[in-house]
C-alpha cells in the first residue's frame, strides 16, 4: 500500500487513491453516485477515528461533491444531504 501524502488530489490520509474512487464515481449514473453520496454523508458524520477506527470517509465524501459539481448536478449532493440528515449520527 502506497505512503499517504498530504497530496488531498492524490492520495487519501489512508494510502487509497482518491483518484481510483473518483474514477469510480465518474462511472455512475446519476441515481447510483446519488446514493453513494448518501452512504458517505452518512460515513462521514461518525466519529470513529476518535474510537481508534481510521477512516477516508470525509475525503470520499468530498469526491462525491465534486463529482456532483463536475456533472453541473450540484442538487444530487444536496438531495444527498437532505436525505442523510435526519438520519445523521
């Protein structure tokens, strides 16, 4: 596994390539990057690294926003975080 580097465009904190997630991400139709979005709005808003339990979520969840944005479909996002939010830990 790859060192991770403070390169956020490269690199997660975690040594995945953001750039094979946003890859991914760039694959989906609308309705699918929608509910990956979801999943990490949701992902994101836990504390699990205060628990010992590192995680890239915040970062995925970022690429997800951006994604939205390059579509010009800033809304998916938006509908992404309305549907999380009640739900939020």
């Amino acid at each position: 596994m790859a060192l991770a580097t403070d390169s956020a465009d490269t690199f997660s904190r975690y040594g995945m390539r953001l750039e094979v997630f946003s890859d991914y991400l760039r694959s989906l139709p609308d309705d699918l990057l929608e509910s990956v979005a979801e999943d990490y709005v949701w992902l994101a808003g836990l504390d699990l690294e205060s628990e010992g339990h590192p995680t890239d979520f915040v970062e995925r969840r970022e690429a997800c926003r951006a994604e939205c944005a390059r579509r010009g479909t800033p809304q998916l996002y938006e509908i992404a975080e309305d549907t999380v939010s009640p739900f939020a830990a």
